[in-house]
C-alpha cells in the first residue's frame, strides 16, 4: 500500500510538472507582432501570431511590433543656406518590416532612428532656403525621408513617411516678413490703381471723341448730369458755365439785340 501511495505521488508530481513546463513553453504572439525565437542564443525562426510552443530553458522569445511608429522629432535649430537662424520640428511615421534585422543589426533601433531623423533634420536645414522651408515643403519631405530611410534599411526598418510640421522665426524675422508682405500689398494696390486710372482714361478720350463727332450729345450729358445732382435735394447747385457760351455773347450783333430786347426800366441811360 504505502508503494502504491508513491508511486502515485510521484506520478502526481510528474503531471504538475508536465503541466507547469508546458504552460512555461507556450507563447502567445499578437496579430501586430512578430515572435523571434533564440535557441540558445542564436536566431532559429520567426514565429507568426498564434499560439507557438517553446522549448523551456532552450529557446527564449522576443516579440517586435510591425506597427506603424509615429516619432516625433524634436526641434532642431540651424541655419539656413541664406544666412537665418530657425528652429524645425518634424514627425516620423515607420513600421519594421524585417524582426531579424530590426533585433540583430542594431541594439535600439527606436532609438537609432529617432538619432538619424534629426541629424538628417539638421542636414536639411543647413542645405535648404528660408524660402523652401516655408512654401516648399513637399520637396523638403521626400527629401528628408530619402536621408532617414537610407540606413533604416539596414536595420529592417522601413520609412512611411515624414512630415515637417512647424518652422519657428526670430521676431526680427517676423517683424521683417511682416514690412515685406505689406509692401508687396501696396505695391499691388498701387499697380491695380493705376491700371484702373489707365483703363478709365482710354474709356474717357474713346467718350470724347465720340462726343466731339455729336455736339448735342455733350449737351445732354450735361442736361443729365444737373438732374442727378438736382435729385440728390443740394440746397446749392453749381453749374458750369461754357466757354462756348461767352463767345457768342461777346459777338456786337448779339448784344445789339439784346439790349434791343431789354425792357426800358433795365436799360442803362446810353441804351435808351
């Protein structure tokens, strides 16, 4: 009997023990990881998401995520190719596409490609115009994502995308962009002037010319335009006298008449 209870025992203690090594040897790799299996220290296989088994005390697992990694890169300050200091921050969008590599080639590879975003970040700035930095962007970013991606490819690394996000000025730099937009806007303001001024002479000598063929019609674009001041209720009217007018009455024959037709108590004592 006392037999029996070991042997039982001892069977007992071999099932627990089955049971903790297979629960120690089982993984479990999420659908957005990638499992590394070492086998005593060297690299045997990739393991896909599921339920994998491992050999306790021989094989050792690292998981990667194949997510994309957005970075931040913190701003960089340089100058520019024209000669003015500013400070660009931009963002990295990365995703590893070989676990082997991104495990074995380099120790930390966030981390390394965190490093080369912003010396490259630097090398951008030094290389591009103030100009570029504002208004052309999109070159600057493929450009940028060039320089990044280059040795990320080594490391298993592969670069989605990257984005410039904001690129600060000094003050005295804003307070000069600032006159030079203001500047631009008056002289555009001016140009516009005076080609409505241009326009607007063409249309009066093309008016002029017209109105010299027709004298009548300058009459009554005069006779026109006392009405509409006269329906604007003025309590004074000016109205202009023309030259044409004291010609005529400057003629000897038009004055005889028209003192002759002057009544008698409004003619001067040589009139009458």
């Amino acid at each position: 009997m006392n037999v029996l209870f070991a042997l039982l025992a001892v069977l007992a203690f071999l099932v627990v023990t089955a049971g903790v090594v297979a629960l120690a040897s089982i993984r479990v790799v999420a659908q957005y990881e990638r499992g590394l299996v070492f086998r005593l220290g060297r690299v045997r296989a990739v393991r896909e998401p599921g339920l994998r088994m491992l050999i306790p005390g021989v094989d050792r697992m690292e998981k990667v995520s194949v997510q994309v990694v957005t970075m931040p890169v913190p701003a960089q300050e340089g100058i520019t190719r024209d000669n003015v200091t500013v400070r660009v921050d931009a963002v990295v969008y990365f995703r590893v596409i070989d676990p082997v590599r991104a495990v074995v080639e380099v120790e930390n590879y966030l981390f390394a490609v965190g490093q080369v975003a912003q010396t490259s970040l630097r090398s951008i700035i030094g290389k591009s115009e103030l100009d570029d930095l504002l208004s052309n962007r999109e070159e600057l970013n493929k450009g940028l994502e060039l320089m990044i991606d280059n040795p990320a490819l080594g490391w298993g690394v592969h670069i989605d995308r990257v984005e410039i996000k904001d690129v600060a000025l000094p003050d005295s730099m804003k307070r000069s962009m600032s006159r030079q937009a203001e500047a631009e806007r008056e002289r555009r303001a001016r140009v516009i002037s005076a080609e409505g001024e241009l326009q607007a002479s063409e249309k009066l000598a093309e008016a002029g010319a017209r109105m010299a063929q027709a004298p009548a019609a300058l009459q009554l674009r005069f006779l026109e335009t006392v009405v509409q001041v006269a329906a604007e209720k003025n309590s004074t009217l000016v109205l202009p006298f023309p030259v044409e007018l004291l010609r005529f009455l400057d003629n000897p024959a038009v004055r005889d008449a028209v003192a002759a037709a002057a009544p008698d108590d409004e003619k001067t004592p040589d009139e009458r």
